[in-house]
C-alpha cells in the first residue's frame, strides 16, 4: 500500500529550483519505479517525429516522473503538508486498513 495515490494533493520538497514549493495532483504512480508525476511540475518538451497521426510532428509540453521522496502529501483537513501512517480501523466488522496524518492524526481516505 502506498502513501501517495492517484489525485492525492502534493507538494514538491526538494529537487529543481524551479519546481520547488509547487503544488499540484498526483496523475500517475510508478510503485515498482518509486516515481509519481504531477499536475504542472517537471515539464518537459517531447520531440514527435511525423507521422499519420501527427503530419506536423513538432515540440509538446508534459509532465515528466519525479522521485516519491521529493513530494509530500497535502493534509485535506489543515492543508498543510504532511507525512503519512497507518492504522486498522473498523468497518462493518472487519479490520481495514486507512492512510492517517501525522500532522492533524486523521484518517485520510
């Protein structure tokens, strides 16, 4: 189980000056790469070469993967960034297991 998901709000710590501070939303988790990428931070342009689908080819601006370790979860209830637990709490009588806040200690999902 990971501690940032897909739409989660983050906030970027450390790594290019020009990103540092940014927040923005989680579009996409690589766990076995320890990457994420996020809304409007590491942009790149992407050469296309031309082709039927794309008779122009050209320049594009996206969104390259950063490292997990330079982002930190925005809290949704004191939005301030935050590190992330776990806990087992109860629903319908079995065990499940929930993402907490280390800043406000409460359940996040």
């Amino acid at each position: 189980m990971n501690k940032i998901r897909r739409n989660d709000t983050v906030v970027v710590i450390c790594g290019d000056a020009k990103d540092k501070g940014k927040r923005g939303r989680v579009l996409k988790v690589e766990p076995r790469k320890d990457r994420i990428v996020v809304e409007g931070v590491n942009n790149v342009k992407k050469h296309l070469r031309r082709t039927q689908q794309n008779p122009r080819g050209g320049r594009v601006d996206r969104e390259a993967s950063i490292h997990i370790s330079n982002v930190m979860l925005i809290c949704p209830h004191t939005n301030k960034p935050t590190r992330v637990g776990f806990t087992f709490v109860e629903q319908a009588g079995e065990k499940v297991k929930k993402r907490v806040s280390k800043v406000s200690g409460r359940v996040i999902d």
